[in-house]
C-alpha cells in the first residue's frame, strides 16, 4: 500500500526556498512548489495559495497576504502571477537588465581567461543574461554579439578575430558583428591551441596585454641586487678618510667609527676602552646588547636597537659611555 505524499515542512531539506535578495531563484521557488503540489494531489485554489505563502520568507508572507488575488475566488495562477511581477515585473521582465551583462562583461575583460573553461563559464553566464534581455525586446541580436567580443581582452580579442577572418571571410566585420557561436569557437580553438606555459591575456588599466610573471620576477632580482650595490657603495663612501684638502662637503665616517680626540689608544678596545680585548670580543658588548640598549647589524658593527649609528653629536671617550649618554638624551 503506497503512502501519500506529504509535503516537507517549512526550511527541511528539499522545501521550496526563495531568496528575495535573488529575485530569480522566485521561478525556481515556484517551480518546486508545483512539483511537490502535484505530489500531494493538492488541487484546492486557495490551499495552493496557503502553502506557497507557507513557504515563502517570513517577512514576505504579509506582503502576500495583502495580494487582491490572495482573496478567495482568485485562481492560484492569478496569485503566482501577481507574486512573480512585484519581483521581476510583468512576466518576468526584470529578471536581469543590460546592467547586469554590462558589468558580466566588463569583469570578465578586466580578469582575462587561463583556460578554455574559463572563457566557456564566461560564455555560458553571458547567454543567460543575454539571451533572456534579446528574449523580452531589452537587447537587440546584434548588440548582444558586439558585447559579448567586449569581454575578451584585447589581446587575446586580436588573436581570436584573426581566427574568425579565416574561418569566416564572409562576415563583413566590424560593420558586421561575428556571432555568439562564431567567437566562442575560435576563442575556445586559440585557448586549446596555445602553449600550456604560455601567460594568460588580462586587462590591466584601459587595454589588455599578455602578462608574464617571469619578467617581472627578474626585473624584481635585478633592482634588490642594483639597490644592494647603491648601499654597499654608499657604506664605502662614509667610510672613506676626508681628504687633506678642504673639508667643505667631505663625508663623514659612521658615527661608530668617529674617533675624536678623546678616543682611547688603538690598543684598547673601541667600545668600553679597556685593554686586552677588542671590540668584537668586548663582554661589555654582550651585556649591553643582553640588556635590550644595543645590537650588531648584519656587518657585525655595534649600533642602536633601532639599526642606527650613535649620532656624531653625542660624544664621550667611547662607544660604550656614547651608547649610555643617547639613552639618557632618549630614555
């Protein structure tokens, strides 16, 4: 003995659902009802009525109570077509507009296309849209085809019309426009045909050009290394001794290395100038950096936590009682 069908309840799995904020899945809302309708053997106008209200969103179902062809005595298909045109007009007619291919198109020129199935989704998208606004009088046949070449880029759109003047020399192009079919073959032959390797065609700024990440890779490599030899260079600049000469516009060494009057002998060490050790061996270093006030930079030279030198104009009889007296002009 079969059982009846019995209808799912409101938001269970495989109920009718309709999303206001896509007006086109309300078709598709229909559509399911009336196949679970037809299942029940619900065929009472007014009961058909009820439970598509039943089904619809929760802040909607006054709106559709208030329809006249809500009332009894109007026929369920009164009612569906009165819900249908406060969503998408009269039978339908606002369920997409030419702003909608408008933007399709323009997205579609700006990302390019890696691979025929890229350009195929493009092509399907496109067809909905666009086929539905030449359907209700929006679009003309001739205008959909002009647009949809509009969302190739350009120079991929260049490859592809040379493909379509030898495959079709009788289309009087661009007086003429190639068809839909026509464009989506040769783009779909140039896209299969080109090397697996090879950049993809993207729109950048007002026009598309083929892109390679390789080039840019290497340009990248090339300015880093021209920018390490400037600083290197630089480095070795402040380095150098002022000459004997005047000393207007001289360079100065780094302010580590600025060894005044005051500076111990060359036997002590640079930083605490304490004799027998060096800078480099110097425990004062390793407590001081421990204690968060210095560091050595990548060259091994001591400088500030920041990776600055200690000013010129700080001074003291060493690197050490420099360090002490920034950070008492900057606690």
């Amino acid at each position: 003995m079969s059982h009846p069908y019995r209808l799912p309840a409101r938001g269970a799995a495989g109920a009718p659902h309709f999303d206001p904020a896509h007006p086109h899945s309300l078709l598709d809302f229909f559509e399911d009802l009336e196949y679970m309708l037809e299942e029940a053997a619900v065929d009472d106008e007014q009961k058909r009525k009820e439970h598509a209200i039943r089904y619809a969103p929760g802040e909607h179902k006054l709106l559709w109570r208030s329809f006249p062809s809500h009332k009894e005595g109007r026929s369920y298909e009164d009612f569906k077509k009165e819900v249908i045109k406060e969503y998408l007009g009269d039978d339908g007619k606002r369920l997409y507009s030419l702003g909608d291919l408008k933007v399709l198109v323009a997205e579609a020129a700006r990302a390019g296309f890696r691979s025929s199935s890229e350009f195929k989704a493009y092509s399907r998208n496109f067809r909905i849209v666009a086929d539905y606004l030449v359907t209700h009088e929006v679009l003309r046949d001739d205008e959909r085809d002009r647009l949809f070449l509009k969302g190739i880029p350009a120079a991929f759109a260049s490859r592809v019309l040379d493909r379509l003047r030898i495959k079709h020399p009788d289309v009087l192009a661009p007086r003429q426009p190639y068809s839909v079919a026509q464009v989506s073959e040769a783009a779909e032959f140039v896209l299969d045909s080109q090397d697996e390797d090879a950049p993809v065609a993207q729109a950048s700024g007002r026009v598309a050009d083929v892109v390679s990440t390789r080039p840019k890779t290497e340009q990248s490599e090339i300015a880093n290394a021209l920018a390490a030899m400037a600083q290197a260079v630089s480095l070795l600049q402040q380095r150098a001794p002022p000459s004997t000469g005047s000393t207007a516009g001289a360079r100065q060494p780094p302010p580590h290395l600025d060894l005044v009057s005051t500076a111990p002998r060359s036997n002590s060490c640079h930083y605490c100038g304490d004799e027998g050790h060096i800078i480099r061996r110097c425990p004062q270093v390793e407590a001081d950096i421990n204690a968060g006030l210095i560091k050595r930079n990548d060259g091994g030279q001591v400088v500030l936590t920041s990776g600055s030198y200690v000013p010129s104009t700080i001074t003291g009889p060493n690197l050490r009682s420099r360090v002490q007296e920034y950070y008492r002009h900057h606690p």
